[in-house]
C-alpha cells in the first residue's frame, strides 16, 4: 500500500463552511491551508476577463498555459487567503456568488481540471498541509493520511450563505441563493471528471448543528491531536 502523507483533505458541497473549517484546522495543525476552490475561482475570473470562449479548447488552453495563479497566507489568520492571478491581487473580486457559479462551470472543463490538479499536488508536495474543495480525497491526494467529507442540508448552507452575504453588508436575494446552492451541488456532482464525492476512506460529518469549531474539535480528534 503507497505510503500514506501528511496531508487533511475537507471536501463537500459548496456553504458547507469548508472555508473556516479548513483554515482553522491549519491554524491548530500549524499546516498550511490551500483553497483549490480559489483557485478555480481565479481561472474563472481570468477567462472571463480575457473572454476566453470556454467551448474552445485550444483556447482555453493557451490561456492557462499563460497564467500564474498564487495563493499568499492571509495578514490575519482568520482573513481568507490572498489570491493574485498574475500579480494581480483578485480576491475581493472572485468570492461572489456569480463566481462561484463560474467557477463551477469552469472546473468541468477537462483542461482546467488536469492544469489546477497538477498545480496544487506541485503545493502539496511537502505535505503538512490542510486541503479543501470536492475532489482533494478522491483525485488530488487519494494517499492523504486524513480525509472528511463535510456535508449540511442544502437550506442550512443557504442560510449560512445569506447570514455571511448580509454582514458583507450586500443585496442578498434569498431565493436565489439556495436555487444556486441546488444548482452547483447537482453540477459539481454530476459531471463526469473529479465530481464531488466523498472518498471512500473519508470521515463523514454533517454540519447542520455544529459551529465550526465543534467540528474543528472532532476532526483533532480524528488525527489524534
Ligand atoms: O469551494 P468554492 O465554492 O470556492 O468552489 C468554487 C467552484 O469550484 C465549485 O462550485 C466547484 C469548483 N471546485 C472544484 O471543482 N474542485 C475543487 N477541488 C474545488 C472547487
């Protein structure tokens, strides 16, 4: 059997509070924290600003080939990380409810998918690090030591989401944040490359009445620290 690294995959669907969870974690861990969701958020701003037409390949090829994404450790540790996409900082611009939808349909492509997947094993080379997003178990680091898959009724992450749009200080339009909730669930479930799924060797837990640091204390305590 491959030898097992020193590497925490959280994935699962899209508010289930992956995000504080997985930055908390490495926090405690002193591991790094990588947002593969970021990531595929910044492809999807970059093709949108470049008007890339995701039906062409060969196109959206050539602009990944050209692109640098960087993820920087937040000034405050509880601040999300800092995302540049060719030095340019964007994570203020790609953490919108229009672009994680963009994000998602992004990451069905195949070329994005094999591009970003390289790019954050290169990330997780040395291990010691706490990965979030749907396939970091299943695709990314099948040899990960320890594996959860979070998961929360899909009203219950809507409300998060609304909770956390409205101390933003945002129009918030509460039917239509769940229908996208629904929406990239089914999408980021049913395509057919890396859908989201739990591993087989993940630990399940279910948010709904959990704060984030209860499930932070369980999954310690999984790792045995
Ligand atoms: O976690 P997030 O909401 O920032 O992710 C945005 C989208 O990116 C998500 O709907 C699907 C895609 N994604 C993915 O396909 N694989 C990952 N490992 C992380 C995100």
């Amino acid at each position: 059997m491959p030898e097992k690294l020193d590497i925490v995959t959280i994935d699962g669907p899209s508010g289930v509070g992956k995000s504080t969870v997985s930055r908390g974690l490495a926090n405690r861990l002193g591991f790094v924290y990588l947002d593969t969701g970021a990531m595929y958020r910044a492809v999807a701003y970059g093709l949108q600003q470049a008007a890339v037409d995701l039906e062409n390949e060969a196109e959206v090829k050539r602009f990944l080939d050209g692109m640098k994404v960087e993820l920087l450790p937040p000034g405050r540790p509880d601040d999300d990380v800092r995302v540049f996409l060719d030095g340019e900082e964007i994570g203020g611009l790609i953490r919108t409810p229009e672009m994680g939808m963009l994000a998602s349909r992004v990451s069905a492509l195949p070329v994005v998918r094999k591009k970003l997947t390289i790019l954050q094993q290169a990330m997780g080379r040395n291990g010691k690090i706490v990965a979030e997003g749907r396939d970091t178990g299943t695709v990314v680091f099948p040899q990960a030591a320890w594996k959860f898959y979070l998961d929360a009724a899909p009203e219950e992450r809507a409300r998060r989401r609304i909770d956390q749009l409205k101390a933003r200080g945002e129009q918030v339009d509460e039917v239509e944040i769940l229908a996208q909730i629904i929406k990239r669930d089914r999408d980021d479930s049913e395509r057919t490359i890396a859908p989201l799924k739990a591993a087989d060797d993940a630990v399940r837990i279910d948010s709904s009445r959990l704060s984030a640091s209860e499930v932070i204390e369980q999954m310690l305590e999984v790792i045995g620290r």
